[in-house]
C-alpha cells in the first residue's frame, strides 16, 4: 500500500508518496462537497479522483487500473 501525505486544506497542493514519488492534488468544490483528483508526475502511481465533503486522515481507496489494483492511503497532517 503506498500512502499519501496530504495538507489538512481544501486547496490545491503538492502531494509526497511513501515511496518517494511526488504528486499533486487538484482541489474542485463541487456541490455537496468536493472533488479531489490526484496525478502523480512518475509512471509508476496511476491517478484517480475521489468525490466527498473531506479528505479523511487514515482514508483508503482501491484503485483498479489495466495495471492491476493498487491500494492507496491519505494521511492528512
């Protein structure tokens, strides 16, 4: 599992991974709450988005890819 450490803001950020790679996070309000899309800058994440009223701290999603599943966990601090 490969975790994300995040800012605890609804803005658009730069993103760490576990394994050293870097990301960024696109922050979109939507109407009942908001939209974060993350996009890593290496090939070796694929990104997704995920849609809630927050980003919650421990918060893990699967993402299924052509690659094969790929576990991610959202660490807010």
């Amino acid at each position: 599992m490969t975790k994300i450490y995040v800012q605890p803001t609804n803005k658009d950020q730069d993103v760490k991974l576990s394994d050293g790679h870097e990301g960024y996070l696109r922050v979109e309000r939507e109407p009942h709450g908001y939209r974060y899309d993350f996009e890593f800058s290496a090939h070796y994440h694929h990104g997704f988005w995920y849609e809630g009223p927050s980003l919650k701290n421990g918060f893990e999603i699967m993402v299924h890819t052509i690659d094969g599943p790929e576990k991610y966990q959202i660490l807010v601090g």
